[in-house]
C-alpha cells in the first residue's frame, strides 16, 4: 500500500554541505544546522515541498544512496562467504 502523505523525492542531489551554530531554542542552547544541496526537482516537486514548507510543522529529510546501499550489501555477502561455516 503507497503511503498517502505528500513526500518529495529528489534524484542526483549534488554539493551537499552544511554548517552547524547553536542557538537558543525555547529558552535552551541548542545546535542548529543547516543543510543545502543542489538538485534538479519539477515543478510537481517543489509544489509538494512549496505546500509543506507552508503547511508549518517539522518535516522529515531521509538521504539515501542506492549505490551505497549496494555496496554495503556486496561487502556484506563478501564478508559472510569468507567466513568458515562453523559445525
């Protein structure tokens, strides 16, 4: 089942970088940061981000990377068919 809730989801994101300062945030120190990228979105897309931003609350950022996760999982099939099965 597809989740109702408007997500945005942005491809080749590119120059990720931040910078972190703190601040005072109800009354307690807090470090904030602050995350920019470059990315190639449609107008569809900032629509959705555009109607969230708006919306008012705290949204969720998820980075992922497909071919990390690809590698990750080879070097972790790698690693278990060098190990001797134990009997």
């Amino acid at each position: 089942m597809e989740d109702p809730r408007p997500q945005v989801t942005m491809r080749g994101i590119e120059h990720l970088g931040w910078a972190t300062k703190k601040k005072i945030v109800d009354e307690e120190l807090s470090v904030v940061t602050r995350i920019g990228f470059e990315a190639e979105a449609t107008g569809e897309q900032m629509k959705i981000l555009h109607n969230l931003l708006n919306g008012g609350g705290p949204l969720t950022v998820t980075f992922t990377s497909p071919q990390l996760m690809m590698d990750m999982e080879l070097k972790e099939t790698q690693e278990k068919s060098e190990k001797p099965e134990s009997s």
